[in-house]
C-alpha cells in the first residue's frame, strides 16, 4: 500500500467549475500568457493551453471534436462497452441453459 493509499489522499483534484475556465480563458485570449495566468492562478500553462484550444474548437475556430462532441463519444463508448457486456452475459446463459436442457 502506498503513502497516499495510506492517507487518503485523491488521485485528482475534482474538476473546475465552468465559470472559473471561462475566466481563466477570457484572460488568455486578452493577451495574457498561459504561464503568467498558471503562476497566478492554480491550473497549470499546460492546462490553460488545453482549455484555449478546447474553446477555440468549440467556436468552430479549429479543427476537431467540440466538447459536446467529445461527450456524446464517451457516453456512445460507455454505452457500447455495457452492451457488450450484456451480450457476453446472455450469450453463455444460452450456452448454459442448451447444455443442461440437453441432458
């Protein structure tokens, strides 16, 4: 068991609020860098890079998949992952339930 299994302490901080990624965005695009937003704010220049772009995306600015786009495609292969589950499921009872009604 490692230190932080120990302590309890979580893996990763929960996400920012929305509000909060939208100033930190508006910032940027005023002019201001994504390291002198990082040195002030929490999130890392890394992260505010990522969101710029993410928004850039969003307004149709640059190529890509938009947030909504992005989330609908992890429901889909949430969704596809529980499906193919249930389907190996039913696909051994079957298997099962042919084996013992031909005794």
């Amino acid at each position: 068991m490692s230190l932080n299994e120990e302590i309890n302490v979580p893996k990763t901080r929960p996400a920012y609020p929305p509000e909060y990624r939208e100033q930190i965005i508006s910032l940027a695009r005023s002019g201001r860098t994504p390291e002198d937003l990082a040195r002030e704010f929490e999130p890392s220049a890394q992260t505010i890079r990522t969101w710029v772009a993410q928004a850039q995306t969003d307004a149709g600015q640059r190529p890509g998949l938009t947030s909504d786009e992005k989330e609908e495609l992890a429901r889909l292969r949430r969704e596809n992952k529980q499906l193919r589950e249930e389907r190996e499921i039913l696909r051994k009872a079957t298997a099962f339930f042919v084996r013992e009604t031909s005794r």
